[in-house]
C-alpha cells in the first residue's frame, strides 16, 4: 500500500493551528484554546481531498522571542514556558517528515517578528509550503492577507478555521502540492480503515507523571512525546503507528486522569476528555501504575473506566527501578495491586521501567497476547459442555419452588467476547451465580484481561392450541 504524504501545520503560538487541524480532519481531535502553548506534542490523523489521503500533523507553537511590548505579545498557557525547547523540536522534527508545510499565521496581527524568523527557517527546507492567514472570520480581513506574500513562501490563503471559510482553497491548494499521490484515493482509505479495525490499538492510560509519554517513546524508538516530571504536560492523546513482528500498532497517549475534583476547568478538562475518548477508541489500555507512589484510589477508578467501556486492560507498573526489593518484593506489590483491583482479577500485571527500558519488551508481547484473546470465538458445542459441567458441580439457585435451567449457551460476539444464555426465567439468576459462568468459561478460555459480558434470554413459550 502506497504511504500516505504528510501535511505539517506550523507557526507561532496562538495562530489557530490546532482548530485549522479539527476543520482539516474533520472532528475535534486537537485542544484548542485562546491561550498560546496549548499544543505541545505532534498530534496526527488522516485528512482527505481532491481524491488524496494524506496524513496531517498539528504542532505545538514555535516560540520565538518577542522583545517586550511587541504586538503579539502574550503568555503562554500555564507551564508551557517550561517545555519551549522542546515544543520546537516538535515542529521541526514534523516539518523534516512533511511533504507539504502550512504555515498559518494570524492575519489580524499581520507579519510579526516571530513569523519572519520562523519563515527563514521553513524556506531552507526546500519543501512546498502554503500559508494559510487564519482568523479570517470577517470579509473586511481578506484584503490583509495579501501582506503574507512579503515572506516570499508562496502561495497565500485568507481562511477561518473556526467557520471553515477558504479551507477548501487552501485544501486545493496543499493537494495540488501532492499529485504524485494523486492515485491514494478513498477507496483505498475506507479498505485501510477496515483493515485498521483488525490492527491493535492500545491507549496508555494512567495519573499524571506515571510515566505514560516515556513508554510512548520508548515503544516508538522516537521523542514522540514530551517528557518533563511536571505533570499534566501531555494534553492530546497522541497517535502513533508502530510495526511489531509484522503487526500494526496504534499507540495513544493520553493526558493524566486526575480525580475529578482536582480536574481545572479549560484546558485539562479537554484533556482528560481526549483521554476518556481515547479509551473508547482502544482495543487494550495499559494502565500506568506508579511503583513509588503505589496503587491509589484513581487508579482504581480509571481502571473501572476502561471496564465500563469493555475494553481490555495490562496493569502496567512503572517506576520499578526505583524501588528498593527484595526477593519478595513484587510478590507483595502483585498482592496488594489484586486485592485493590479485585474486579478484574484476569489483568495481566508487568513491571517495568519506562526510563531505564527494563522489561520493555513484556510490554507488546502481554498488550497483543490479550488483543488475540479479545477475538476468541468459543464453539457452541464447547462452551455447552463448560455449562454441563458447571451445573453439575454447582446446582443453578431456586427462588422458592422454581429453580434456575440454563438450555444452552452460545458466543454472540467477539471485541469483547459476548455470551447469551437462553434460560427458563431471567429472574431467577442471581449475580453470583453469572460470576460462577464466568469464572468456569474462564478456568478454561482466559481471556486474559478482557471483560466478557453475559446476557440471559428466556425462552419463548410455545403458544397453546
């Protein structure tokens, strides 16, 4: 399959990148808000046009300094000065993979020292680049954009991210750029699409600082995240396409998932509902545990947000270089992680160290040892003898002369597994005896930390003549 181009889109801070990006793909995947330094990682999805599929970056601001009283003036959004050189590394490493470069800029401040410097720097790449004079939100701002042509990059276009005016010109404009892909065209995107629903997708989920962006790099082999102790500097859940053993995988990372009360409202609150989609959108999450702090109550709860939407789950416990032990150290970790997470008592449990890259590899092999079990289809006739078997060693509970009869049980689906039980009287199931199913089904297919659902059926009554 032919590779996808890619489109960066680059500029100083608070230019409308990231809403430029949600218009361009077509859902609000990026945060965006009026504060500059929101983005801070590359944040990347598929875009389409003119019978092209190409992939589009968003990137985070690239800071330039400003001397004092410039008219672009403004801070940063809270902790984002911390990670500036970082944020800049970003961008270029996105600009060096792009086969088209946007560069957007604010028409209503018009050129800025910022965006001359920046502009120096895009034209020694020697790559297309098209520049799109955002917030163009009223026809009286048009005119202004003519002024942009004084970078000598190329071609101009006035657009409105937020209303979508002009994003089709400037969509032209990109895919003229890339004719040579000019045969990548939907068709081949809905077939990869399809495919892409068989590819593994894990979300790496967790508190804030538990190490969840250094796993992301380590896995990629790549600075695809930015790291820093300060936590809370991740906002998107970012994507991130690997090969392993011939497999494609998608990594997310996402923002940390602080208790809802310590949630800011803004930012954060985007973030961590990037990070709830996220979860949505995954196949298996790993669960980042902070060997230092220990388990706690959020991770708790997180754990529970990814069971309520039935998705697999590795507990993944990090920092475990840092931790002094002795040969009965993880034993009692590993105890006291089932006791606290009692209701998925079928989670795979790694420790690693994301930092130093210890265990690594357990990593993958345990995420796509769980994602095959996911698929798992049990025989009619074998799930039936399980059912046999279980009600001959545990009678089925009665509800005062009316007793429980299971006729049969069949798989209805898989991702995730889904059993129906076609029985005499739902009612007369009692929960514990639904954990029994369960826990005899898995004695002999694990499904290794995937939730199975059971649903009871009664069966129809015949009619009387």
């Amino acid at each position: 399959m032919a590779r996808k181009p890619i489109v960066a889109l680059v500029g100083r801070p608070n230019v409308g990148k990231s809403s430029l990006f949600n218009r361009i793909v077509g859902e609000r995947m990026a945060v965006t808000h009026d504060i500059p330094g929101t983005t801070r990682d590359r944040l990347q999805a598929v875009g389409y046009w003119n019978g092209v599929v190409f992939n589009v970056i968003d990137t985070g601001g690239i800071e330039i300094y400003q001397p004092k009283g410039s008219r672009n003036e403004a801070p940063l959004a809270e902790g984002s000065a911390d990670f500036v050189p970082q944020i800049k590394a970003q961008a270029m490493l996105a600009v060096e993979e792009a086969d088209v470069i946007v560069f957007v800029v604010d028409i209503t401040h018009g050129i800025t020292a910022a965006d001359e410097t920046i502009a120096e720097t895009l034209r020694r790449t020697n790559k297309p680049i098209v520049i799109a004079a955002n917030k163009a939100d009223d026809e009286r701002h048009v005119p202004a954009s003519v002024e942009f042509y004084g970078l000598g990059l190329g071609e101009v276009h006035a657009v409105s991210a937020i209303h979508g005016l002009g994003v089709g010109d400037l969509l032209d404009s990109v895919t003229s750029h890339l004719s040579a892909f000019a045969n990548n065209i939907r068709d081949e995107a809905d077939e990869e699409q399809s495919q892409a629903d068989l590819d593994l997708r894990i979300a790496i989920v967790g508190r804030p600082n538990a190490g969840k962006s250094t796993l992301l790099n380590k896995l990629t082999g790549e600075e695809r995240a930015i790291v820093s102790p300060l936590a809370g500097t991740t906002r998107d859940a970012i994507d991130s396409t690997i090969q392993w053993h011939g497999h494609k995988i998608t990594l997310i990372d996402t923002a940390g998932i602080r208790r809802r009360g310590k949630v800011e409202t803004g930012v954060e609150q985007f973030s961590v509902v990037r990070a709830m989609k996220a979860i949505e959108r995954c196949h298996v999450a790993l669960l980042m545990i902070d060997a230092e702090e220990g388990i706690t109550e959020q991770d708790e709860h997180i754990a529970g947000y990814v069971i309520q939407e039935f998705k697999s789950i590795v507990v993944v416990v990090n920092k475990w270089d840092a931790i002094q032990k002795d040969a009965y150290t993880m034993n009692a970790f590993t105890e006291t992680l089932r006791k606290r997470l009692h209701f998925i008592p079928y989670a795979p449990i790694i420790f690693i160290s994301a930092l130093q890259g210890q265990r690594i590899h357990t990593v993958l092999e345990t995420a796509y040892r769980v994602f095959e079990q996911r698929f798992w289809r049990i025989q009619t006739a074998d799930l039936n003898q399980i059912v046999r078997s279980a009600l001959e060693r545990h009678a089925p509970p009665t509800k005062g002369t009316k007793r429980l009869k299971i006729f049969y049980g069949t798989q209805v689906r898989t991702n995730p597994p889904v059993f129906l039980f076609h029985v005499n009287e739902k009612d007369l199931v009692h929960f514990t005896y639904e954990r029994y199913l369960e826990n005899q089904i898995r004695a002999h297919y694990p499904f290794e930390g995937t939730p199975i659902r059971i649903s009871f059926r009664e069966r129809e009554r015949k009619k009387e003549s």
